[in-house]
C-alpha cells in the first residue's frame, strides 16, 4: 500500500507541548502522529487512515485533500519500497 502525499509547507511544525492534551489530573494524554500523510491535522493523527484500511498491496493511491476521496494513480514496487523505508514512487 502506497499513497502519494503532496506537501505545500515550505517551514517545520512546532509542536508545543503547553499545548498537548491532559486528562482531568493534568497528565499528558497520548498523542498520534500521522504515518499515512492523509491525516487533515498533520502531523497530528485525526483517524483518517481508518480510510487507507482496504487499499491493495503493490497499488498507488491518491487522496483528495478536500474531499478525501480515493483514486488508483499507478503501481508501486512493494519490494524496492520495504527495501528503502519508502513510498517506492
């Protein structure tokens, strides 16, 4: 399974962690960063990849960034992608 992920962020994401979530006794919450690049609060995870559950092996897919909607782009070399650590586009 492949996605390809467009990124227009020319700049780092600052996380703070003043910010992160705590439960009613002040303690940190857990926190998700996004591994699938369809996430709406990347690099947040907001559950998203719940979408990428059923995509193929060895397929490419393309997410719309509004709409999240699917769409088949090509192939991917699973085996080069698993040898590298990437996308295998």
């Amino acid at each position: 399974m492949a996605r390809r992920v467009v990124f227009h962020a020319a700049a780092s994401v600052k996380l703070d962690p003043s910010q992160f979530p705590r439960d009613e006794h002040g303690n940190l919450k857990p926190i998700s960063l996004c591994a699938c690049g369809v996430s709406q609060k990347f690099p947040i995870c907001d559950g998203t990849h719940k979408r990428c559950k059923d995509e193929t092996p060895g397929v490419l897919y393309e997410y719309d960034p509004v709409t999240l909607e699917r769409r088949e782009v090509g192939v991917c070399d699973v085996a080069r992608a698993d040898a590298s650590g990437g996308s295998g586009a």
